[in-house]
C-alpha cells in the first residue's frame, strides 16, 4: 500500500482521511510507532482490493465509532469480513447525519468545539471501551472511524496523542488538516447546506483548542487524571502508552 511519508496518509481511492497515527514527534526526539493505530473515515466505500491492501498493512481490528443508525445506514463494507473483527462503538448514539436532530442543531449554533468538550464529558464510559477494545486486539493492528475521520475520531487520535507526550501545537495541527483531505467528501453535503452549517463540515484549528484549553482547566493538563475518571485503571494506562511506543 503506498503511504505519504510525512502525513501518514494511508493512499486509498476510496478513503480519504485516512492516517496512521506512528511518525509524530513526542518526548526528548521520539516518534510514535507506526503501523499500530490508524484513523480514517468510514469505510463504506471500500473495494474489495482496497481491503485486502488494509489487512496487509495489517489492519486486524476495525472500530466504528458512528451510531448504530450511521453504521445500518451506510454499513462498512469490511463489516462481515473474517479478516478482520468490526466493533460499533457509537461516540454518539444520536443520528449525526441528520442536521435537523437537537443536538447537531446547537452543535451548528456553536461549534465543534464545543460537541467535542461534551463529548470529552459525557461519553467517557465509550471512549473507555474504545481504549480497551484497542488493547484487547493488541499488539494487532486497529483502524479506527467515524464518518469523516475528524470529529470523533479526531478526540480518540487526540487522547491518544495526549498519553504520548505529543506537543499541543502538533496535535492541533494533526486535526485541522483533515479537511483538506475530506474536502471533496463533503463538498456534496456543504452544497445542500446553508453557509451557517458548513462549519461543521470544517476542521477549524480552534476546534481542538477548544478542547485543550478545557483539558487544561479541568485536568490540570493530566491525561492520566482525566482517563482515569473515565473508569481506567492505572495499569490500563501503562499498556496504552505502549501500543504507541
């Protein structure tokens, strides 16, 4: 499979926000390891080369963050391949498809920022299962997804890159570029929408400043504080450190 050098990005027709998370700089000159964690978007789309290519790279494990309405909606086409083992694990047990429902209503009225500060909050018995699930299928290889590959998968990358060590600066960076590989993704849906809406759409830089500047006022900047309120144990931590070592 080829994969962009610098950016991690996984070169897949049919994927577009695809990203392994190893090559990012943490500690004194370290680097996350590769091939471990990778982020996408959802893999509706993918052909059946394409994930043969995944399960050589190899992807053992793949994680579904979308509600269980997203994922009958637009199900992954991986989901009863026996090369791998599909979890649904919803960030968000609404329909985030549909831009009429409640809460993507005031998410359009403020801001990523502000869901991802709620869902840092309010989901965290699902991003500890999301963390175990990860260990559990550890030392395999996990892609994890959300539609898009930015929101939810974007807070889970984040953690992850947290745990590491990994600077504010890079993991800023890390999160607003995935929209200029979504862009054409959703383009289709910016075009149905009015220009208030797009936004969400968008990896705006301070979406994830949003966030980290919460993590710091609530958790002091500690990530072991803030992910062992969500139910993990200290030794569940160690292990974590270590899928990215």
């Amino acid at each position: 499979m080829q994969k962009d050098a610098v950016s991690g990005r996984l070169l897949l027709p049919n994927l577009y926000n695809a990203r392994d998370l190893g090559n990012m700089p943490y500690g004194d000159g370290r680097k996350t390891a590769s091939c471990r964690l990778i982020r996408s978007d959802a893999l509706d789309h993918l052909t059946s080369s394409e994930a043969e290519e995944l399960s050589r790279y190899p992807v053992k494990a793949v994680i579904d963050l979308r509600s269980e309405a997203e994922a009958e909606a637009h199900p992954d086409t991986i989901r009863d391949d026996p090369r791998f083992t599909y979890y649904n694990i919803p960030l968000l047990v609404i329909n985030a498809d549909d831009v009429g429902e409640s809460f993507i209503q005031a998410v359009i009225s403020s801001s990523l920022g502000d869901m991802y500060v709620w869902l840092f909050e309010n989901a965290k018995d699902r991003i500890a299962k999301v963390l175990r699930t990860i260990l559990k299928e550890y030392p395999g290889a996990v892609l994890f997804h959300c539609a898009h590959g930015k929101d939810r998968t974007g807070l889970i990358a984040a953690i992850f890159y947290l745990l590491m060590g990994v600077s504010y600066e890079e993991i800023i960076k890390n999160y607003a570029v995935s929209y200029e590989y979504v862009r054409e993704l959703v383009a289709p849906l910016m075009a149905g929408t009015p220009d208030h809406v797009h936004h969400i759409y968008r990896s705006d830089a301070s979406n994830m400043e949003k966030l980290l500047a919460h993590f710091d006022k609530a958790y002091e900047g500690n990530v072991e504080k803030y992910l062992l309120s969500c139910g993990l144990s200290s030794q569940e931590l160690e292990s974590l450190k270590q899928v990215l070592l």
